[in-house]
C-alpha cells in the first residue's frame, strides 16, 4: 500500500513537471543561482571582448570615423573590398599569406611527428628525458627573444654561427638579413625551431597510448622495426595527425603577427609581409580603421572556407571530422 | 633478440641526428651567455664563440643599472603577476560552473565559446574597444582583453569535470555554497591543473609583445619585451648618464636577451613537471 502511494505521487510530480516545464529551467537558475553568478563574469568576457569586436567589424562597411562612431559614420557598402580588389600590394600580401602558410604546413607541421618517431626509436630513457627537456625550451621563449636570438647569434654575417661555420669551411658569409629572398625560409626554420620539441608531445603521447600486444604480436610475425613503424606505428596517430591538420588549416590564414612582425624590414617587405601585419601598419599605424577592418573581413572568409572545406574532404575521405 | 646490424646503425645516426639537433637549440645559448659575460673589445673581434673572452660583469653591470630596463622588467613582473591572478580567476569560475551537472546551458555556453576559438576578434575593432573602455596606455589593456584563453579554458573544464561528484554532493550535504565547494573541495583536487594553466598564463603574458606594441604609448609603460626590442633594432640603450667608454651595444643586446629569459628558465623545471597532462588534456578535448 505505502509502494503504490509512492508511485502515484511520481507519477503526479511528473504531470506537474510537464505543465510547468518553462518553470524548471528558472527553478533550476534560482536553485542554483550561485553557480550561474559564477559563470557569469567570464561570459559577459566573451561577449564583450570576443563578440563585440566581432559585431564592430561592421565599420569594413562604413567610412569609420573615431568620432562619429559606429552610428554616426556613413554606410559605403562594398567600397573598401572594391578598393582593395584593385590595389596591387594586396594580392602581393594575399600571395604572401598563402605562400608562407603553405610552407608552413609542408615543412612545419610534418616536423615533430618525425621528430616523435625518431625520439620514440631512443631505447635509453635518460638520454631520451634530457633530449626532450631541452628542445621543449625554446617554445616557452619570446618571439623578440627567437628574432633577437636568430638575426644576431645565429644569421649575422659576422657574428652568426651558420656565417662561423662558412668561414671555417672557406665561404663567403651570407647576408641573410639583407636579402628578401631568404626571408620565408627564415620564417619557417625560426618555427620549426622553435616549436618541434613542444609539438612532439601530443604525438608522443599519442605513440604511448598505442597497445605494446601489437609490437609483440609483429614481431614474432618476424615484421622488422622499421615495417612496425610504418604498420603500426604511424596508422594508430593518424586519427590524431589528421586533427592537428585540421586544426592548422582553420587557422591557415593565422600564421602570426608577432612571429613576423619581429623579423620585418624594409628590405624584406615585399616577401614577408602578411595580412596581420599589414593590417597592424595600414589600421593601426596609418588610421585607416574601416579599409584594414575589410582586410581582416576578408581574410576571416578565406581561413572560414578553407576550414569547411579542409573539413568536407577528411569527412569524405579519412572519416575524421572536426564537427 | 639479437640486434641486427642495420638496426645499430640506425640507433647510432638516430642518436647522432637527435643530438645534432638539441645542440642546434642550445649553441645560441651557449653563444650570448659566453658574450654576455665578455668584454667588448673581444665581442667587436668576434673572439667570443662559445666561452666567455676577458670575462667580466660589465655587461650585466650596464643592464641593472639601466633605469628604463629595469623599469620595464618591473612591468613585465607586474603585468605576469596581476595579469595572471585576473586569468585565473575568470578561466576557474567559468571552468568550475560549467563543469557542474547541474549547469543547464552547458551545450549552449560551450558553443558560445568555441566561436570565438574560430572566429578571432578583428585587431581594429577590438582597438577601438580598448580606446573606447579608455583603456588605451593603461597596464589593464595587457590584462584585461587577454584574460581567459579559450585553449587554457578547455584544459581546466576538461579536468574539473574528473572530479567525483560525490565529493562535490558531500560537500553540498554538509552545507557548504558554491564558492567555499569550488576553494576547499576543488582546489586541493584541481592544484596539478591549476598549475599549469597558471604557468602556461604566466609565460604567455612575460612573452607578450603585440598587446603592448597596440596599446601602450609611454615608454614608462613599455614591458621587458618591447624594451628588449627595441634595444636588438636600434641597439642604443639609453645610457645618457652612464660611462660610456667600453660599452659594446651587441654586449649589452645579448645580456639583456639572457636577463629577459631568466625568469622562464628559472619556472622551466616547474612547467616542464606539468605541461604534459596539460597538453594532452588540452589535445583530447579539441
């Protein structure tokens, strides 16, 4: 009797809990409203340092006036991405962008899956420790530090160790800085310097996680080291590789300011320049707020197209997707 | 098993190729801190390689009596310390709330945020913010807009949702809020994470270049970083008031090089204790 009383009033709390569904959700908040007062600030974040300037890149269709403000400025539809169109310093930076982050992805992103499967060869797990401690380290550094590091101690014609070796070799050193066509490759290495050691870790980890049974397994099939590599080892982080592509190619058109910035000159602009960049020094520099903020716009779409696209074809092809 | 040759081989140019490589990364090390403690006549005739010629302590002796370098190494050490102190408290209580079941717009606040992870904000808009929240040459536009990374969001959400929920319902039954759950209960769980967001937030503002190139005008505000660039471009340390007889500026570069990367190295071992989990928490979720 005390069972079948019970049930009946579960079944009227459900009843209730229907008819009044809007009120569970505020029930829910007002219950909990700590929790949600908690979330908030870093929210109210997002929507104000994220969202906001997302919604200001409205000005790209304005003649934006710092002190007109967004109402007050007149709406000029397509004139600024007209203007751009026809400028030919734009394709030359389109050109750039595409190029350098096309190496990037050639050269650069391959780099520490090699490096972790060479690492992952080490059998002696002290020297492997000590190897990995140090490549890690430039990561953590400034890229003023990589720049600093790599136009004076490493490039320099006369203070650099590439130019130090040359010399004793019998060369003439090499004007690295002073010629736009080693610009991009400096570029590159300065990355991959910079960024092989701590891109091994997700792959690392990824290796440790593969089932040792399947080695056993190979290697009394009699597969050599090198077949189990290629067998087993590369086949069980491709579901990881193909994400961390992914990743890369969402942000493709993001190579970086910064990394740039701190090698740019003069001298090399011509190959060098990038979006980022050039909007810095157009926008920023030159005031020319609603002509960059269409360059960003613009720039945004190609990077949004490449990811959708990039993601379509893993989709179809590796059936590995980010979303 | 016995080895076979080919194998031996290539364990012996693997090593040699690894260790080629690794001292590839530590020969310009090597190279400034040796010309850091040189005097500048060696460092002009190019004698310092990879040990230190005519040793001395002028260099660093130039740096730390340099008032505008050791300004900006002040607030450098500000803007690491406050600046991570804001990140972490916003990146936890998001991390916290939303990691909790009874968060109902979980799905919804996730998605919000993961936009922005592809979306970025737009440089000149997000300018024009700062300018209009008047925060333009102020040390808060270093902090402020920068302060949670959604990467660093993640690695956090992703680590407090592991803890129990019954250590979290034992908590609630002995009657304790949200916040005091989140600093008694939480915390102690959450330190390894908690660690490593903090330290890879350090890290990340010490290195900051770009926040302070847009926002910062007053050299008085300069970080260590665009201090330090300015110094390796025009190499002219502003010395008016000091001796300027043995002074060689590529010297006094590299030192302040060396002196702007010490406090990394020294937080290094740290990191390098934590930065694995983070990162393999961090590439899971994504």
């Amino acid at each position: 009797m005390a069972i079948y009383s019970k049930n009946q009033l579960t079944i009227g709390d459900q009843a209730r809990g229907s008819i009044k569904k809007k009120n569970t959700v505020l029930d829910n908040i007002l219950k909990h409203r700590a929790l949600y007062f908690m979330a908030l600030p870093g929210l109210l974040w997002y929507l104000i340092f994220k969202y906001l300037p997302m919604m200001g890149s409205i000005i790209a269709f304005q003649d934006y006036n710092l002190f007109k403000g967004f109402s007050g400025s007149p709406f000029v539809g397509l004139k600024h991405f007209k203007f751009f169109m026809q400028y030919p310093e734009f394709f030359r930076i389109l050109r750039n962008t595409l190029v350098i982050g096309l190496y990037d992805i050639i050269f650069s992103f391959p780099a520490p899956i090699i490096l972790a499967l060479l690492l992952n060869e080490i059998t002696k797990n002290s020297f492997k420790r000590t190897i990995q401690t140090l490549v890690y380290i430039p990561h953590f550094l400034s890229w003023v530090v990589i720049g600093g590091i790599f136009m004076n101690t490493i490039l320099s014609p006369d203070a650099g160790i590439i130019n130090y070796f040359l010399k004793i070799l019998g060369f003439d050193p090499i004007f690295f800085m002073s010629k736009p066509s080693y610009i991009r490759s400096i570029l590159i290495t300065s990355g991959i310097w910079k960024d092989i050691g701590y891109g091994t870790i997700v792959y690392l980890a990824a290796i440790a996680g593969i089932n040792p049974n399947l080695y056993e397994a190979s290697s009394v099939d009699g597969a050599s080291r090198l077949r189990q590599v290629f067998v087993i080892t590369i086949p069980s982080i491709m579901s990881v590789v193909v994400v961390m592509l992914l990743l890369r190619i969402g942000h493709f058109m993001d190579f970086g300011f910064e990394r740039v910035y701190v090698f740019l000159s003069g001298i090399n602009q011509d190959a060098a320049e990038i979006f980022d960049t050039y909007i810095y020094r157009v926008g920023l520099q030159g005031s020319q707020f609603s002509y960059s903020t269409a360059v960003g716009l613009f720039k945004s779409v190609v990077g949004l197209v490449l990811l959708l696209v990039s993601n379509f074809l893993s989709k179809k092809l590796a059936d590995k997707s980010l979303f | 098993m016995k080895i076979s040759k080919s194998r031996k081989t290539f364990i012996f140019v693997n090593t040699i190729f690894l260790s080629l490589l690794t001292l590839s990364m530590m020969l310009p090390f090597v190279n400034i801190i040796a010309i850091s403690f040189s005097e500048g006549i060696a460092i002009d005739t190019g004698k310092v390689t990879f040990w230190p010629v005519l040793p001395t302590l002028e260099n660093y002796q130039l740096v730390f009596s340099n008032s505008a370098i050791l300004r900006s190494f002040g607030v450098s050490v500000y803007v690491t310390f406050i600046g991570t102190l804001i990140n972490l408290l916003f990146t936890v209580l998001l991390a916290y709330s939303l990691s909790r079941k009874e968060f109902k717009f979980k799905k919804a606040c996730s998605i919000f945020i993961l936009i922005t992870f592809v979306f970025s904000a737009p440089l000149i808009p997000t300018y024009i913010l700062i300018k209009s929240l008047g925060l333009l040459d102020s040390l808060w536009a270093l902090m402020i807009p920068s302060a949670i990374s959604t990467f660093n969001y993640f690695v956090l959400e992703s680590f407090m949702e592991q803890v129990p929920e019954e250590i979290i319902e034992s908590a609630r039954m002995d009657g304790a809020g949200e916040l005091r759950t989140l600093v008694q209960i939480v915390f102690p769980l959450a330190k390894p994470a908690l660690a490593t967001v903090g330290l890879f937030y350090a890290v990340t503002h010490w290195n900051s270049y770009m926040a302070a190139l847009m926002y910062i005008r007053s050299k008085a505000y300069y970080p260590l970083q665009v201090k330090l660039r300015e110094i390796i471009m025009e190499g002219n340390v502003d010395a008016s008031s000091q001796d300027m007889v043995v002074l060689s500026s590529y010297g006094v570069k590299m030192t302040t090089i060396i002196v702007s990367i010490i406090p990394i190295l020294a937080v290094y071992p740290f990191i390098q204790k934590y930065f694995v989990s983070g990162m393999t928490l961090g590439g899971v979720k994504e």
